[in-house]
C-alpha cells in the first residue's frame, strides 16, 4: 500500500488530536493507493496460499465441503479473488499505518461490511461534535476533503474490530477507553482512506514521545509526529492528482 500526500489531510489530523476532560482523543485520516509495494506481495501470497480454493482440503468423505470453503466473510466468498484481494487490501492497510504490528493472521470476521457510507459518516460527526470538534466537521470539511480523494458516493465502507490480542490501541496499560477504524475503499480508483480515532484515559502511563506530539520532537522512538513523519517517507506515492 502507498500512502497518499494531500495538503488538506494536514490539518484535519492535526485537530484530530486533542484533550477532553474525560480522555485525551488520538485520531487521523490516511489515503492510501492500493498499488502493491514489497512487503504487500509477500501478504498477498500469504492470503492466497491461506484462502484459495485450489489450495484448500479436498471435500470430506461425507459430501461436505471442506471447513475453509465454509468460511463468511464481509467481502463475499473466500474462493472469489476480488473477496480476497478485498481482505488483502485493508489488512496491508493496518500493516502501513501500524508499520510496528504485524496483521497478516486478521481473520476475515474481524471486518464488517457496514450498511451504508452515511451511517458511518454520522456516527463520526456525532463522536466529533459530542467531544466539541464541530471545527473538524465545518471549518475544515473532513468529508469534503475525503470525498474529494475517494469519492464517497461510489465507495464501499469497512470497520475492524479487533480481537485484544491483535489490535495495538489495547496493549496491557494503555488506557483506551473507546476507538473505531474505518476505511472507506473505492474499488474503481483502487484507493483507501483509513479513518480511525481513539480515546485514551489520562490516568494511562504517557506514550514515549508523547509530550512532543504536536511539535515534532526528534524522538525516533516516539509516537507522534516524527513516528508519522517516518512513516509517511516510507510509504509516500508523490502528491496526489485531484484531476
């Protein structure tokens, strides 16, 4: 996955960082191309050699299918390539933006195809506006600037629900009290936005780095800015082209 530049994300990921009384709020919106880079082929083969159907048992004795050809999956039947390749993409999607994690054993019910875009935008903008974000929703048009990357109307939308062993906001000690992650994923443009927030009590130990979050501490090890900033070098694809 390559993670996509566009100047007006800047700013809304910036506001989506901020205290409240009951927590502090860590949030932000990551475009991504779902061009393959290195690391992606190798977790595409992965999830090929795990769900492809030419790779699967042979039928039992009994007549029944074997147990991979049962499996649900919010992206359709697993013996479908498109449905694979659906689960590829979001799950090289957590690998690019948790690049310290590794996601390949997600199981596919740990997505949810949601009902509807507007539903998912709704629940965001009430999550914002009860924590005292209307800026983020009309000041900086959060949905306009997504919509502009992704074009909403022709997008399917995603949430991940992790299990506690595999989702990295719920680490032994780190306080998060609430979080979401969505992406929203275009088919025909062949791109990603990954939409995530989360709250964090402010009795949980200081994340290193943390103090220097808005200021862009030289703190390699951080995870504020500079982590990000690290990390988008990684996975930047040039500036994107709106035409």
């Amino acid at each position: 996955m390559k993670f996509l530049e566009y100047s007006g994300i800047e700013a809304i990921n910036s506001a989506l960082v901020f205290d409240t009384p009951e927590c502090r709020v860590y949030g932000r919106v990551e475009p991504y191309s779902c061009k393959a880079a290195g690391a992606d082929k190798k977790l595409y083969k992965q999830i090929e050699n795990r769900y492809d159907q030419s790779n699967s048992p042979p039928d039992n004795e009994d007549g029944s299918a074997g147990s991979f050809r049962n499996i649900i999956s919010p992206f359709g039947p697993l013996d479908q390539p498109a449905s694979r390749r659906t689960l590829f993409y979001l799950i090289g999607t957590l690998n690019a933006s948790f690049p310290d994690y590794d996601f390949s054993g997600v199981k596919p019910e740990q997505f949810r195809k949601e009902p509807s875009v507007s539903m998912v935008i709704n629940s965001i903008n009430a999550t914002l506006l009860n924590h005292g974000k209307e800026k983020v929703v009309k000041d900086l048009q959060i949905w306009d600037s997504i919509d502009a990357l992704i074009q909403l109307e022709d997008s399917d939308v995603y949430s991940y629900n992790p299990e506690s062993d595999s989702d990295p906001n719920d680490e032994e000690g780190a306080g998060t009290l609430w979080s979401f992650n969505y992406f929203f994923f275009n088919r025909k443009l062949k791109r990603i936005i990954y939409v995530t927030m989360r709250g964090v009590s402010h009795g949980a130990p200081s994340e290193e780095g943390e103090d220097d979050f808005s200021d862009a501490s030289d703190d390699e090890n951080g995870v504020g800015h500079r982590r990000r900033g690290m990390r988008y070098d990684d996975y930047v694809a040039g500036e994107m082209d709106m035409l």
